[in-house]
C-alpha cells in the first residue's frame, strides 16, 4: 500500500478507536480485523444516531411543541413507532455493511478519493462537492422511483417502507424502516458517485452521518417550507400518493422528471 492511501486506512482507524473505544473493551475490538472494526463502528454509531435522533426529535414535536407542530390526532401511536424501530434494527446490520465496503474501496485506491482538500485546492474541492451531490441526487432519485415503478422491487422490498401511509403513521423512526436490501440500494448512488467524481473522503463521510439524520427530518411531517428543500411536506406527499416527490435533498429531479408535487399547493386546493 502507498503511502498516500495510507492517510485514508489512518482517518478510518481513528474514527474506529474513538467509537470503538466509547463503549467497549479494546480487548474485545482490536484483534478484529480493520474493515471489522470499520463495519462495529459503523453499526454502533448508526444506531446512537438513529435511536439519539429520533428519540429527541419525537420528544420535542409530539410532546414539547406538539400544540406547534403536530395537531394530537396526528401523532402516531407508540406501537407504530415501536414496529418502525424494530425492522431499523434488523436492518441495521446490513445497512452498516455498505459503508464498510465502501471504506475497503477507497482505502485501496479504487474511487476517486481523495484525503486532503490542500490536494485539489478549494475551488476545485466545491465544484467536486457541487457535482457529486447532482450525482447522489440524480441516483437517489431514479433508484426511489424504479422500487415503485417495478412491480417486483415495490412488492418484496419497498412496500415494507410503505405501510407507513399516513400522517399518524408516520414518524422519524420510518426513516430507517426499510427492507435491508432497499435502504441499501438507496444508499448506493452515494457509492457510486465516489467512481465517477473526485471526492473528499472526510466529506463523504460526514455526508453519509447527515443521510442519518435527514431520514428522521423528512419523516416528521412538518412542512419547513425551505424551497428547494426536498422536506418533510414533500415527503409526506409521497407517503401518500405514492407517485410524487421521489427526490432526496431537493426537488430538483422531481421537477425535471414530472413528478413533483407542492403541498402548498395541496393546502391551496383544500382551502
């Protein structure tokens, strides 16, 4: 292994030994080896994150504000919240996997990685940035839309997404509550993208940990109203006609593609 591809197995390392060594023996982590150390810290920081995340979130909008928020027969139950955590959870494994792989990629030099912006400048760091994200954004997009658009995808891994349709079914923890095989396949183009644009490995990683975090947001059901966010409102339009709003971050696609729908819009027509 060169030398410069060892910047990139020592960034890994450390993040491993900081998770790794929070919550458990080092005898028990260190004689594993580096892409198992990689997948346990992936896996015990997605699920802080997830729980963490979603329990202060629920918290905040269904009992602190929910007179802001939430209106109380729109809150859901907490057996639909408890069902949504346990199929995260056995997901959770098989998610923490692709990162995992995607780490063993770039350590050994086949994406585009790279470890210090001081390598590309900043110029060149924010257009890379700028273009990755059209990339994610426009994979996210057509991977969402072919689970609903093929029959066999919806039926055997995106309909177990689905059965949260509604307002009060809904929740930050629907977020992750996905077959394995979908989160993963959603996840992808993240991947995917780190073949085709040059990449700052950090910002990758900081990316993926933001993906956690956004899946509960977009959940949550509270139009933020930040054009051209791809928020909660439009998401929970998608929950329910199944036919719209199939971006991540933006509305971009969907407003390209034709299937872009405004709830305020939605709001105007039942006024």
């Amino acid at each position: 292994m060169d030398d410069y591809l060892k910047l990139f197995v020592e960034e890994t390392s450390w993040y491993n030994n900081i998770v790794l060594g929070m919550f458990l023996p080092e005898k028990w982590w260190d004689p594993l080896p580096h892409f198992y150390r990689g997948w346990l810290r992936n896996y015990i920081g997605g699920n802080l994150l997830y729980l963490l995340s979603g329990f202060m979130w629920c918290f905040y909008i269904y009992y602190l504000k929910h007179d802001i928020y939430v209106p109380q027969d729109a809150i859901p139950s907490k057996r639909a919240m408890l069902l949504q955590i346990g199929v995260s959870m056995k997901a959770m494994p098989w998610y923490c996997a692709l990162p995992a792989i995607s780490e063993y990629m770039v350590e050994h030099g086949w994406t585009k990685c790279f470890s210090r912006i001081s390598d590309v400048g900043w110029a060149a760091y924010l257009v890379y940035l700028v273009v990755y994200l059209v990339v994610v954004e426009f994979g996210v997009y057509w991977m969402h839309r072919e689970l609903h658009d093929i029959k066999p995808l919806y039926k055997y891994l995106h309909a177990t997404h689905h059965i949260y349709n509604k307002q009060n079914t809904i929740s930050p923890f629907a977020g992750l509550a996905l077959h394995p095989l979908d989160g993963i396949l959603q996840a992808v183009p993240h991947v995917i993208a780190l073949f085709i644009v040059p990449m700052h490995f950090t910002t990758h990683i900081a990316l993926l940990f933001i993906e956690g975090i956004w899946t509960a947001n977009i959940h949550d059901c509270i139009h933020g109203k930040l054009w051209p966010v791809m928020g909660a409102g439009y998401h929970t339009i998608h929950h329910t006609t199944y036919r719209h709003n199939y971006g991540h971050y933006t509305i971009w696609m969907d407003w390209m593609f034709g299937t872009l729908r405004d709830p305020l819009n939605d709001e105007a027509k039942k006024m």
